[in-house]
C-alpha cells in the first residue's frame, strides 16, 4: 500500500526526469554545435570591420603580410586577438571583449576617426598588455618557437630568436609591435613594421 502510493508518485518523476535527460541531451547537442558556429562567425574579420573601421585601419591591416603573403596562409582579427586554444579561455574573451565592445561602441561610442585617434593609445595599451599578460598565446598557435628553423631565418630573427625558449625571453610582440597595425604615423603603409615602433629589447 505504501509502496503503491511512493511508487505512483516515483513513476511520473522517473519519466520527467528521463524527459529532461533526452530534451538536455537533444539541446546539448545542438547547443554546442550552434554556439560553436556563433563563436566562429563572430570571430570572422567581416564581423570586426563593421565596428573597427575608423581611418581606414581595416584596409591598413589588409596590406600587412599577415593578410596577403606569398604562401596565401591568412590571419584574420580574431586569429590573433581569440584565444583558441582552450573552450573556456575563448569563451572569457568572447564574452568579455564582446560585452565590452558592445557596451562601449553603443554607449561610449568610438565613431568617428577623431575619436579614435583619441583612443588610439590606450586601446593599443589594452591591446598589448593582453598580449603580454598571455605571452603571445594566439602568435603561437602559428608560430611555434619549436618549429622554428632559425638558420632558415633572416639574420636579424635567427639573432634574436636565440632568447626564445629561455627564461625570461621578451615576449613576440615585445619586438613585434604593430605587426598587423601599422602606426599611421610613422611609416609608409608597407606593413612590414616588425620591431620598427619600440625595437627589439636587449636583443643581441
Ligand atoms: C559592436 C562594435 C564592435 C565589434 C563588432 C568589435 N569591436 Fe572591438 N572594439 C569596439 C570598441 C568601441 C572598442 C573600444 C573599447 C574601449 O573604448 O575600451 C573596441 C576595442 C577593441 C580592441 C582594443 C583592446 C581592448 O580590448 O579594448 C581590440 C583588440 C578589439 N576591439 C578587437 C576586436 C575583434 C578581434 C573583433 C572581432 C572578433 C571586434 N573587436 C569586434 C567595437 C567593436
Ligand atoms: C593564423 C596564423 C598566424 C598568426 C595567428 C600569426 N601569424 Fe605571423 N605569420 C603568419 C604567416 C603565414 C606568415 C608569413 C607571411 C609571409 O609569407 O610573408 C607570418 C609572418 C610573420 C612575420 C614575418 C613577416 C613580417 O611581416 O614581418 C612576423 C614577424 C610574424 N608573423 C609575427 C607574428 C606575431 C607577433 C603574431 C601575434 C601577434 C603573429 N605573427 C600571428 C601566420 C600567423
Ligand atoms: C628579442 C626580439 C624578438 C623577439 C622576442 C621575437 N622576435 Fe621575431 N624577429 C625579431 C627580429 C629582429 C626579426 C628580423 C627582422 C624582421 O623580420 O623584420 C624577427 C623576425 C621574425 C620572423 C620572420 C623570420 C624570417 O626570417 O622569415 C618571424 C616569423 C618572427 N620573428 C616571429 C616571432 C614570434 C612568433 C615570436 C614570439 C614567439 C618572436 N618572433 C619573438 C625579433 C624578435
Ligand atoms: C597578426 C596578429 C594580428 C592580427 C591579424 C590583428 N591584430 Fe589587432 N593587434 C595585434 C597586436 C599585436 C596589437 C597590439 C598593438 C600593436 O602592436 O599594434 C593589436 C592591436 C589592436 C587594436 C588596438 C588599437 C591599435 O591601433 O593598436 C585593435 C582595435 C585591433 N588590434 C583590432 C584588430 C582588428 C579589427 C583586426 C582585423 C581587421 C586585427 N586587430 C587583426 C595583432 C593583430
């Protein structure tokens, strides 16, 4: 009698529960096929330049090399500026940077080329200072410092690059500064401006 009544109302619970499995298991399934294709559009360049359009800096990054070069291996904005080498860090910086980014283009607003010539500075001291804090992180799921065949490199990499590995080694964009956003102040809009804004550290 006892059981009767526990298992009448055990029988409608099991079954919810085994609904919500299925329903869970169904939407997780497609929830992490859907958001991995949101995470992947939205770290499309397209999807950048409709925001990060002020003079021209777009189109100046489209004459670096890491756009166009010889061997056709390209490097959008999110390749450099998403992590990707772990769910959950790409997803901090998702929601993060894009929260941000949201927050300040709707309500703090950078629209006009004077404004982010204002800016400019300390975005780009934002922007390093994550370099710097991830150690290069994103340069890295391309340039592997153990793949590297310094004697095949240029006499001035394959002379700097002999820190790399040891401890305390300046990080990439340490001399690689401006590598994908030339400064328009002070060169010709070639995109090659490798260590031309601070210079190699102590390299030698
Ligand atoms: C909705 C407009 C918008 C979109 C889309 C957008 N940004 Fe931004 N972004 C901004 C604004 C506005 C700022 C300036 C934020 C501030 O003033 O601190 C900014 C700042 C930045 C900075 C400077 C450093 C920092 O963290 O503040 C980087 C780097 C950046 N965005 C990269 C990207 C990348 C990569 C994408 C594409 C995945 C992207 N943004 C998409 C509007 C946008
Ligand atoms: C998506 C892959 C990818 C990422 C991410 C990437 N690179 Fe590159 N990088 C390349 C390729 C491909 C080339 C070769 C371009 C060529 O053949 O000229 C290159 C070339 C270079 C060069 C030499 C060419 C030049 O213009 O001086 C430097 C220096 C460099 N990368 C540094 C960096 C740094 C620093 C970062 C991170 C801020 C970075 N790269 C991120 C793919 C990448
Ligand atoms: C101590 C300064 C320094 C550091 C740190 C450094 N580089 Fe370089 N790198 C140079 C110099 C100098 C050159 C040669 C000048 C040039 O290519 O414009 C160079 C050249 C390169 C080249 C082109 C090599 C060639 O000959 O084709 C690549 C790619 C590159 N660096 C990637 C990186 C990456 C990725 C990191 C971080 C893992 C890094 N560098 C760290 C100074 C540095
Ligand atoms: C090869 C790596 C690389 C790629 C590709 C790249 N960036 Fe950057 N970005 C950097 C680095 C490194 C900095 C730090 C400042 C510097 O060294 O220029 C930076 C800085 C910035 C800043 C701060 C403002 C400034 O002038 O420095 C913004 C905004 C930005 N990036 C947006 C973008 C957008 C949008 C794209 C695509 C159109 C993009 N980045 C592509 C490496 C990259």
């Amino acid at each position: 009698m006892a059981s009767k009544g526990s298992g009448s109302a055990a029988r409608p619970g099991l079954f919810f529960v085994a609904i919500v499995l299925v329903v869970g298991l169904i939407g997780g399934v497609f929830g992490t096929g859907f958001s991995g294709v949101v995470l992947h559009q939205t770290s499309d360049t397209e999807f950048c330049v409709s925001c990060h359009v002020y003079e021209d800096f777009a189109e100046r990054f489209k004459t670096t090399s890491h756009w166009n070069n010889a061997r056709g291996v390209r490097a959008g904005c999110g390749d450099c500026h998403i992590p990707e080498h772990s769910w959950w860090t790409m997803i901090r910086e998702k929601a993060y940077m894009g929260t941000k980014d949201v927050w300040q283009y709707f309500i703090g607003g950078i629209d006009t080329p004077a404004e982010f010539r204002q800016h400019r500075e300390r975005l780009r001291k934002t922007a390093t200072d994550w370099f710097v804090a991830n150690d290069s992180i994103t340069c890295r799921s391309c340039h592997a410092v153990e793949a590297m065949k310094l004697e095949a490199q240029g006499p001035g990499g394959r002379g700097a690059h002999q820190v790399l590995g040891t401890p305390n080694a300046p990080t990439c964009v340490a001399c690689h500064g401006g590598i994908a956003h030339p400064d328009p102040e002070s060169d010709g809009g070639d995109g090659d401006t490798t260590a031309a804004r601070d210079g190699p550290p102590d390299a030698s």
